[in-house]
C-alpha cells in the first residue's frame, strides 16, 4: 500500500526562499515538457492497448482469447486514468512553485 501511495505522490510542499536565477526558469519549463511527454506517452500507451483489444476480439479461430482484448480494454482505460491523474497532479505542483516565483518576484 505505501508503494501504491508513493507511486501517485510527487514531492513534499517545498517553500523556495531564494531568489530565482534562469537555470531554475529554464529547469521547471524541462519539467512541464517532460510532464506533457509522459501524457502523450500514456495516452500513446492506452491507443496500443485498445487497438490490441480490438484485434483480439476480431479475431474468428480464437475464441478461446477474447477475454483477453476485453482485459486490454481495460488496461487501456486504467492507463488513461492513470495518465491524466498523474499529468494533472505535477501540473498542480509546478504551478505553485510559478506562484511562488511571481510572489519572490514582486519583493
């Protein structure tokens, strides 16, 4: 259960106190493409897996497997699911450290 709970955590509420150089702007725009690349790399992932779930149950001769494009159709569900959570949480996070860029920025 603690795995699970680490898996959809990111960080801790880190307060910066310093003040911003352009090594941090360019870093947290590193980290917004790359949240934005691990969206689209799940999406891409579900895509896959409701394609799969869509050929095997086409599929005439095996019957015998057709559970399985219905369990891709829900692997594919949940890797979406999983996806946009997990795309929406870091997204929340870097816009508090932007708020707190623009609060360290005003004084």
């Amino acid at each position: 259960m603690l795995q699970l709970k680490s898996f959809f955590n990111f960080s801790s509420a880190y307060q910066n106190n310093e003040k911003i150089i352009l090594r941090d702007y360019l870093s947290l725009e590193r980290t917004k493409l790359a949240n934005e690349r691990t969206l689209m790399s799940y999406i891409r992932s579900a895509f896959y897996l409701l394609l799969t779930g869509i050929a095997l149950i086409q599929l005439d001769d095996f019957k015998n497997i057709k559970f399985l494009g219905y369990i891709s159709f829900g692997l594919a569900f949940i890797a979406l699911i999983i996806g946009i959570y997990r795309f929406r949480k870091l997204n929340k996070q870097l816009m508090i450290f932007y708020d707190q860029i623009k609060d360290l920025e005003k004084n």
